[in-house]
C-alpha cells in the first residue's frame, strides 16, 4: 500500500512527481512598464505566437539548489546573458498541469534592460520528426522581445499570466 500522505508532502501525485521551475521577470519602464519574454524555440512552437512565450525559467531540484539560484542560473543559459544587477523582487509561485504534467513555477522580478539581439539562447536536443530516430539541436529561446503587460498577458502562456498583475501591483504600492 502507498503512503500517499508522505507522497502528497514530497509533491508526488499519483502519475508522478512535481516539477519545480524558477525565473526572472526583467522588467522597465519606458515610461510604461514592459517585460522581457522569450518565444520557446523548438519545431512545436515555430508557428505559434500567443501562447507560446515565456518568462526566462526553467526546472530546478529543490533538494540541490536554492530557488533564487536557480531562477539566475536559468536566465543566463536561456538568455546567454546574466541578470542585470537590480532588486531581486518576488512573485511568488503558481502552479498548473496534472498528473505527469504538473508544476509549480517560482519567479522574481528584476527591473533592468537588455538588447534582445544580444540574446544568445542556451539549446536543447530532442527527436525530430517524432519517431525518426534523428535527435535535432534546437533553440530553447528562438527570439526575445520587450512586451507592455497587456500585449504580455496575451504572449504568456496561460500558467504565467498571473505574474503580471503581481509585478503591476508591487509597482504601484500594493
């Protein structure tokens, strides 16, 4: 018999373990806020637009690495770039998916600027066609761009959108 009380602590569900994800929200003002997002590369995101963009994050081992940490050293592969010296502000968390799928996402902002076409994209590999047998490098970022929040809203998937109105409420002292 499963202990699911001691698996529902670990964060593991029935199909499989929490994924845990941390990033960095870059932010400016210009004089309106806006926010740096990445479009995930890849072939399964080429010719999509909303949706399909991203805060800079990626997954993390709670039990090895600190949150924070994990948040910068995420910025810098996808990005190629580190994080800009600035207030590291928190977010907080959110979470989304099921089963296999699910994860919770851990994000700090960071008011800073940086030229997108100076982005240099960390890549990763995966088989393509599916089931060719042929493991193509890709992109895990194929462009960058500086969003204001209501175009951001519409560019992030839907799991990150509530970090918008997070930053929006710290910066007008909520």
């Amino acid at each position: 018999m499963r202990d699911t009380a001691a698996a529902s602590e670990r964060g593991c569900g029935r199909l499989g373990r929490m994924k845990y994800s941390a990033g960095v929200l870059l932010f400016r003002r210009v004089p309106e806020v806006t926010v740096l997002l990445g479009h995930m590369g890849g072939p399964l995101w080429s010719r999509k637009d909303l949706g399909a963009w991203s805060i800079p994050k990626g997954e993390y081992e709670p039990d090895a690495e600190e949150d924070r940490a994990a948040a910068g050293r995420e910025f810098t592969e996808e990005l190629g770039l580190p994080v800009p010296d600035g207030e590291w502000i928190a977010l907080g968390e959110v979470q989304y998916g099921s089963g296999r799928r699910k994860k919770q996402v851990r994000v700090w902002a960071v008011e800073g600027d940086l030229d997108p076409a100076q982005v240099i994209p960390g890549t990763f590999e995966m088989e393509w066609p599916p089931r060719s047998g042929r493991v193509q490098e890709f992109p895990e970022i194929d462009r960058a761009g500086w969003f204001d929040l209501a175009t951001a809203h519409e560019k992030l998937g839907a799991g990150q959108r509530p970090f918008l109105p997070r930053l929006a409420d710290h910066l007008n002292g909520a």
